[in-house]
C-alpha cells in the first residue's frame, strides 16, 4: 500500500489536507457556499455531540409494532409478562394504529393484515377490550381483508402458540432439515444468515407445536369463526409453487409417524447448533426474530428460564428496550454501532474535521476492537479464508457482514490514527476478508457468497420476506468504492465487480437499492464507486444516472422515493423530499462532477432549509430496509450522517482515492 500524502497511513490521500482545517465560515463567500459550510458546522456539532463516552454513534432503529406485540407475546408464552412493560409496550403500539383502524409497516404506508392482526393481539392482551372503537375498527379491517388466514405465517405460528390457528394447519418445518449435507438444496445453508437463525429454532417448535392456554377467544378477527381456515385450492403440480405445497402435504403426513430416535436427534442437533451460536451478550446474530425463537425452541427442550442461557438471551432481548419520555416503549429488531459509526466517521471526515481529531481517533479505537477474528457460518462456502470483517451491532461474530466490512475500512483509511500499524494490519484483513468473499458472478452479497439457490423462496413457510443472500448494487458498490480508496481497481476481482455493476444499471440510468429505498440509494451507491474506480465523468453509465436523478429532483430541490418503488413502478424515483435520500442523490452527483450544476445548487439549499436549529433534520419516513418492501427500516442516524457527507463533500470537496500500488 501506498502512503498519503501528508505522511499519514489513516487520511485519504489529498483530501487529508482539505480536512485539517477546521469549519471556519469566514474563509467562503457568502451565498450558498458560506450557507452550506454553516450547515455543516451545526451538522458536525450536533454529530459530536451525540458520541458515547466508549466512541461510538447508535441511532434507534424503528421498524414496525411487530416486533413490539411479539415481544409481549414471548413474555405471554413464557409466563413472565409484567404490568409495567404491558402497559409501555401498548401505549406505543396505540398511538401507531392508522385512522381505519390498521398498522402499517412503513410511515405513511397502507394497512398492513399481518402487522395488524399482531398489534391487535398485543392490545388484548394489555386489556384493551373488543368493543373499544380502535379494536372495533381493527378487527373489521382484518376481516374485510381475509381474517386471521390470509396473514403470514409466522403471525399465525404465534397464534397456534396459544391455540387461536391450528397448527395442522401450518407449513411443516421439520427439525431433520438439519441433516441435510451443505451440498443438498434446502440444506441450511442455503439460506440467508436471518433466515438461517431463525429458521432452526422454528424447526424444534414446529415438531414440538406446543399450545399454552388462551386468554381470551379471537373470533372476531375470522371471516366466518366456524371455518378460521377455508380449503384453497393447490397450485398446479407441473410448477415449483405447486410441488412444494405437495411436498409439505407429505411432510405433514411424516411429522405422524416420524421414527422417535430420529427425531430427537435431529432436535438435539437443533439445540447444539442454536446455543454454539449465542452471542457473548447473550442474543443470536443480533437480530429479534432469532433471539425470540431460540428462547422459545430450548424453552420447550427443557431449558429452565434461571438457565445462563435462557437468562442471557431475555437480558439480551430487554436491551433492544428504547423507552420514550411519555413512558412508551418501542422494541428494536437490531442495533446499529458499528455501522452508524463507520459513517459518523465518514461525514465527520468529510465535513473537515481534523483526521487526528480525538472524536475520530476515538471511534477508529473502537472500530478496531470490533474487528471479528474466528471464523463463522460464512465459511461454509469459503472455508480457509482467513477470518476477519465487521458486524453491524454490538456482538455479532458469527456473522460479519461485507457492507459493513467496506464502509468501516473507508472510515478507518479517513482518519490519522497514533497508531497507524494497527490500523494498516486491520485493514490489509479487512481487504483480504471482503474479496474472499465475492461471489461467482463477481459481485457481493451482504454476509455469504453464493447465497443464490432458487429454492428456499419456494417454501410455503417462506412467506416473509427475503429468505436468500443475493449480491447487490449497493453492496457491491460500496466494496469497489473501498478498494478503490485502497489502490485496487486493477484487481481482477475488483474489475468483475465494476464490470457487474455496468451490467446492473436500470434502462432508467439507475440501479436497484436492496438494502435502503431504492433506485435513490442505489444509484448513490455505485456513483461514489464508479468514480472511485477512475470511470471519467463523462462515461455513458455515469451520464444516464445523472440524466435520471435529475430528472427525478422533486420541486422543492429534494429528492426521495417511497418505499411503494420496490412493487410499482410509478413510485420509482418519487416520493416526500427527505434529507437520507437527498443528500444520497447529491452524493451521486458530487462523485459525478456534478458540483455547479443546477440540481445540486438546488439540492443542497433543500438540505440547508431543512436543517434544525440544532444542526439536525426531521425525518419521520422510512429509508431503509430489512427485506424490500416486507420490511422497513427508520434509521434515525440516517438524517445527520448522510446530509453532512453530501454538505462536506459539497464545502470540501470530494475525497480522493489512493493511487495504485
């Protein structure tokens, strides 16, 4: 690796320069040059202020109330449900109920059946009675959208936890799943690490389909109470969606006359593979879903609650806890440190903070003992890879991911480190770890390579969302980005990346966004990257992006898109300006040469009428995602860390990459 120029192993090459100087709005002239450096300034103040004494930056992560009613009905099943969390948990579960009566899962979105069937089981619980107005209104906009048997299956595995669905009448999901060789389709393996985790868990429950007394009847969230679940026809046999249901028809015949020993065996196998893989603080990949069905499988297995296992894992879940000043209380499907931090740091960097900076020098500490040193699950299909990579939460080792991976190497490469060896040595494994794990396309998915089967989305249990671990725009983006700040795009592996990320571009000009909404974040992704690998602006991918966040600038000189992209074409591009997707957009257009040009001018005075006398932005919508469309995420990070990146980089100017080795 080459040095930088100022001397440094931790700044980015010229930029470092540009970034010891400090915010002083003096120096730029009036208008909205001086206008964007002030915003910045109140930016980075704000941002500062908000690091934990340890160096890292965490933002709520808000999801939907699901993940709030299955908490109580965790607590309900396992005998430990209090008043006070009761009452907290349905005091924020209220005030997310829509005027017809439903829940949605993104801010501003429609009803959703599977969500409000939950929330309204969950008010139940906390005694809210049928009859109130908002039950009343719930439970006839259930019904008028197919009762309790037209939700998701996991919705209605919870209810067959207390006998309100048959669990007769629920896809089989055998435990001897796990015999399955890593060679076999449907092995385990095959599917994306949340599915994976929360999957195994399910198959212990799903043998076992236990039923714990009812508190109350759910008529009145049936079409007809008579027949909760009308017959449907089957699929037909000559397609895949028809031979799997065939399949599960057979399975549920086995789980009659499944041979004992067998059977428990398989569970056991069960059981090893879950408590191998609980976290140090107790959780299971840092994720609810997992965490909550872990707890329930070894409950059922025989695991006392005072077990350390069973007690480390409900500690783990009270943490996800964020508990509002009007005594509300809203669960968390994760936690984001280690991400929010790497692109605190970034925006931190770019807006002109100092590179030895103690906030920075802070962070990159605790970034460095995140790094993950054992190998886990992502070694199956990379085994003798040298460990290395980042999770996204507090405690994730078996599961490093590689956009965190990327984004955290760029954050550590922005920062004059007093100890520059170390930062170089996690680096150069960072670097190996990430290209080690390119799939064969030549492209990167989020935490295995080659998660690509068809099958696992063909489950009749498979209802939920994403299942499989494909390779991404954003993704791959944000890898060839880091490697090119590493002096790397000469790499073989690093020209398949751009090469499949050229053939990924949209007809519109833009590309897909998997992991945040959408064609916006996409498209903000792989500019910064096209450009990082030395594409020259005038290259005809760059022009056609640029062409099309042009032409989809809202007028009020924002940009932002609905989360309805991902299922209608129409929404592509548009939605309520937010500061997330505006300052992606300006992202993009900064990394294409785009600094005078209109659409940026007009964009970062959006962002700077915007801005809250605080130095931060409101932004009530929902920018990111867990699985496109099935599950939104709000990260509350989002509006600081993204807008002072696109401010800096607008004052500063754009950082530069290192040159070639």
């Amino acid at each position: 690796m080459t040095a930088t120029t100022d001397g440094s192993a931790g700044a980015v090459g010229p930029r470092a320069a540009a970034a010891s100087k400090t915010n002083d709005t003096d120096a730029f002239a009036s208008g909205l040059d001086g206008t964007a450096a002030r915003a910045a300034e109140r930016a980075v103040e704000h941002l500062l202020a908000r690091q934990d004494p340890a160096g890292w930056w965490k933002g709520d992560l808000e999801t939907n109330v699901t993940m709030d009613a299955e908490d109580l009905l965790l607590r309900q099943f396992l005998g430990i449900l209090d008043a006070d969390t009761t009452r907290a948990a349905a005091l924020h579960i209220r005030r997310e109920q829509r005027e017809d009566g439903a829940w949605a899962t993104f801010h501003g979105g429609p009803g959703e059946l599977s969500a409000t069937v939950e929330a309204y089981v969950a008010l139940r619980l906390a005694g809210d009675p049928p009859e109130a107005p908002h039950m009343a209104r719930a439970s006839a906009w259930v019904r008028a959208r197919g009762g309790i048997a037209a939700a998701r299956v996991f919705t209605r595995i919870w209810l067959a936890l207390f006998g309100w669905w048959r669990w007769e009448d629920l896809p089989e999901l055998p435990p001897e799943l796990l015999f399955l060789p890593k060679w076999f389709p449907l092995n385990i393996y095959d599917f994306g690490c949340w599915a994976r985790q929360t999957i195994v868990p399910l198959t212990v429950v799903s043998a076992k389909r236990p039923v714990r007394p009812a508190p109350f009847p759910l008529d009145e969230l049936h079409t007809d109470p008579a027949r909760p679940n009308p017959p449907r026809p089957l699929a037909p046999a000559t397609g895949w969606d028809g031979i799997f249901q065939r399949l599960d028809k057979a399975l549920h015949v086995y789980h009659r006359f499944a041979p004992r020993g067998v059977r428990t065996t398989a569970m056991n196998i069960a059981a090893r593979w879950i408590v191998e893989r609980q976290e140090n603080d107790g959780c299971w990949g840092g994720i609810q879903p997992p965490a909550v069905y872990s707890v329930i499988a070894l409950h059922l297995l025989g695991y006392d609650l005072k077990h350390p296992v069973m007690r480390a894992g409900l500690e783990s879940l009270d943490r996800f806890a964020v508990w509002r000043e009007d005594g509300s209380r809203m669960i968390e499907a994760c936690q984001s440190p280690v991400w929010d931090t790497c692109l605190a740091t970034i925006a931190l960097a770019d807006a002109g903070l100092r590179p030895d900076h103690p906030a920075l020098v802070k962070a990159v500490d605790w970034m460095l003992d995140e790094e993950i040193t054992r190998t886990g699950d992502w070694a199956v299909r990379r085994p003798g890879l040298p460990p290395s990579g980042w999770a996204f939460e507090f405690h994730n080792d078996n599961y490093p991911d590689i956009d965190d991976t990327a984004e955290v190497l760029l954050a550590l490469r922005r920062v004059k480190h007093p100890d520059p060896a170390r930062v170089e040595a996690a680096i150069a494994r960072g670097a190996r770890w990430t290209l080690g794990m390119q799939s064969k396309n030549g492209a990167w998915g989020a935490f295995d390579a080659d998660n690509t089967s068809i099958f696992p989305n063909k489950l009749p249990f498979c209802d939920f969302g994403e299942v499989i671990d494909p390779p991404s725009a954003d993704v791959t983006a944000h890898v060839v980005e880091m490697l090119g700040y590493e002096g790397m795009v000469q790499d073989p592996r690093a020209r398949r990346g751009i090469e499949w990320l050229l053939a990924e571009q949209e007809p519109h000009g833009a590309w897909f966004g998997r992991w945040g909404v959408n064609h916006v974040y996409g498209t903000g992704s792989v500019l910064p990257a096209l450009a990082a690998a030395g594409l020259p602006a005038s290259h005809p991918a760059i022009r056609r992006a640029v062409d099309w966040l042009g032409s989809v600038q809202n007028e009020d000189g924002g940009w932002g898109e609905d989360l309805r992209s991902y299922r209608e074409e129409q929404w592509i591009g548009h939605g309520t300006s937010t500061a997330s997707q505006t300052a992606w957009a300006l992202i993009a257009l900064l990394a294409a040469g785009e600094r005078d040009s209109e659409p940026v001018r007009r964009g970062i005075a959006w962002l700077a009428g915007t801005q809250r006398e605080d130095g931060s932005w409101d932004e009530p919508q929902f920018t990111g995602t867990g699985f496109p469309w099935d599950f939104s995420i709000n990260y509350h990070l989002y509006r600081q860390v993204f807008p002072l990146t696109a401010l800096g980089r607008y004052v500063y100017g754009e950082p530069s990459p290192r040159k070639e080795d």
